[in-house]
C-alpha cells in the first residue's frame, strides 16, 4: 500500500522531471543521477551517529535547507537529513531512502523518506531575487480603467533555466541507491510544511539489509 501510494503521489513530480531531463535531451546527454554527498572523513564529523550491524550511520538535521556542492537551497514543504553510512574496509551496502523514516517530537506515526523527484518543484534558490516589474494601469478591457487602478500583483516564474540547475543539483546531491561500497553520503527527504522552530526532538529510523537502528539527531 505503501509503494502504491508513493507510486501514485511521484505521477506529479515524474510530469515536472520529465520536462527537466526528458529522455531525448538536447545533444543525447547523458541523464543526472544521483549520487550524494561526498562522504566526510569519518562519522564523528557529523552531529549524531547510530550503528546498525557493522554500519556506522552519522547524520545531520538541515531543516527546509538543501545543502548540495553548487549551493545551499531550501524548501518550504520538505524537511531534509544529510546522511553517511560507514562500514569495515571492503564493506557494501544494498542501499534505498525507503530504509529511512523521521520521528518528530516523539509522536508514534513518522514520517517515510521520499523520492527526490517529489521534492523538485518545490525546490527554491534563497538568493534568486525576481525582476523588478512596475505595475501597470488597467485599460478598459481589464478593469474599471479609473486612474490609479494597477494590474493585480502576479508572482514572477523562476527561470526554465534556474530550475533544471536546481534541480540537477538536488538529484546530485541525493543519497544514491543500489549496491554500493561504504562510504555513501547523501540527502533524505522527509515531507512537512511546518515551521522548524515547531520542531522540538527528531529521531532519525533505519530498518534496512545492515540491520535497526534510531538516531537521535539535533533539531
């Protein structure tokens, strides 16, 4: 039920990623794949660390913020840990962000990681800043035409171009999955479209082939 869900919700997203990175892209090049973060040097680098089997998992709470190698981003319905996943030289790990889940504030429901493709539109650069338009008097076609009228404020769109970069960057940035040879560092996404100040304990959950484990991470 839950795959049929997540399937359900990504038709969305999958609509907005296609028109990004269509398949016949310009020139044939190659998609963008995710494939994290690169890893810091050791666990201790992060702010909370939790084992499970011989992986070590370190992670960090960013809040709405995306941090990826280009630039910090942000977004307003999606809250996002930074995670590493350490383990014995020679170690691998079948890794997916359905292994991860977010307990806020105690409470006994959390929250499943997501599909990065669900987070792209709503993904913001904090130092884009929209032209300067000037309003502009109604004529008689679009209002009553009285002097000192103006035309409603409409919101300026983002860029194509600003967009498909944000959101290249975020799926770089994205914890790879699939067999792959520790270390791994990555993003999770967590959807919530509340304040974080609202925010008091978060506990990060994995239940994965490595084994279980709940981090405590620092709101």
């Amino acid at each position: 039920m839950r795959l049929f869900n997540a399937l359900r919700s990504c038709i969305p997203a999958a609509a907005f990623c296609l028109c990004l990175y269509g398949q016949n892209a310009p020139g044939g090049a190659a998609p963008v794949e995710a494939k994290g973060l690169p890893p810091r040097a050791a666990p201790t680098d992060y702010q909370s660390r939790g084992k499970a089997g011989n992986v070590t998992i370190a992670a960090e709470f960013k809040g709405h913020m995306i941090p990826t190698e280009e630039a910090t981003l942000k977004s307003e319905e999606y809250i996002v840990v930074e995670v590493g996943l350490y383990g014995p030289a020679g170690e691998r790990l079948t890794i997916s962000f359905d292994n991860f889940s977010l307990r806020l504030n105690g409470k006994k429901d959390v929250l499943p990681s997501v599909p990065y493709g669900l987070v792209l539109a709503t993904v913001k650069d904090p130092e884009w800043q929209p032209p300067k338009v000037e309003s502009k008097p109604k004529t008689s076609f679009g209002g009553s035409g009285q002097p000192g009228e103006s035309e409603p404020y409409r919101e300026p769109k983002v860029p194509l171009e600003l967009q498909r970069a944000m959101g290249k960057r975020v799926q770089k940035a994205t914890l790879a999955e699939g067999d792959r040879a520790l270390p791994q560092a990555g993003l999770l996404y967590f959807q919530y479209r509340g304040k974080t100040q609202k925010i008091h304990s978060v506990e990060l959950i994995y239940s994965g082939p490595a084994g279980q484990a709940t981090i405590p991470l620092q709101p």
